[in-house]
C-alpha cells in the first residue's frame, strides 16, 4: 500500500484499538486474570503503531492513557 491507502488502514487501527480500548472488554479481562497478557500486547502494539508515523504518535498514546485511567 502505498500513499492515502497507507494513511487510511493506519487510522482505522489506531480507532479500532481505541474502540477497543473504551469498550472496557480489555479492562474487564484485565480483573479477572491479572495475569493475562492482552494489555501488554494491546499495549505494545499501539507502541508500535505510534511508531510507524508522527501523526498516530499522540492519539496512540492518548489511548494508553484512557487505558490506565480505567
């Protein structure tokens, strides 16, 4: 992919992870499985996403944020 095409499916996974983020279905396997490793990986890849390009940087970690606070 290339240009716009890039841009897009970046942006629809930074939503998606942040759909997923506030639904609180990560928050909830999170309390009942301290152990679990959902959040380590969700974590690490919104990271990762933020990493790709400057633009996702801030909302990548606006989601972690909203992660933590819950």
């Amino acid at each position: 992919m290339k240009g716009q095409e890039a841009k897009d499916c970046l942006l629809g996974r930074l939503f998606a992870y942040g759909a997923l983020a506030r639904s609180g279905r990560l928050i909830h396997e999170w309390s009942m499985d301290k152990n679990t490793p959902y959040i380590k990986e969700f974590v690490g890849i919104l990271i990762s996403l933020a990493s790709k390009k400057r633009y996702l940087q801030e909302p990548a970690v606006s989601i972690i944020l909203e992660l933590v606070e819950k």
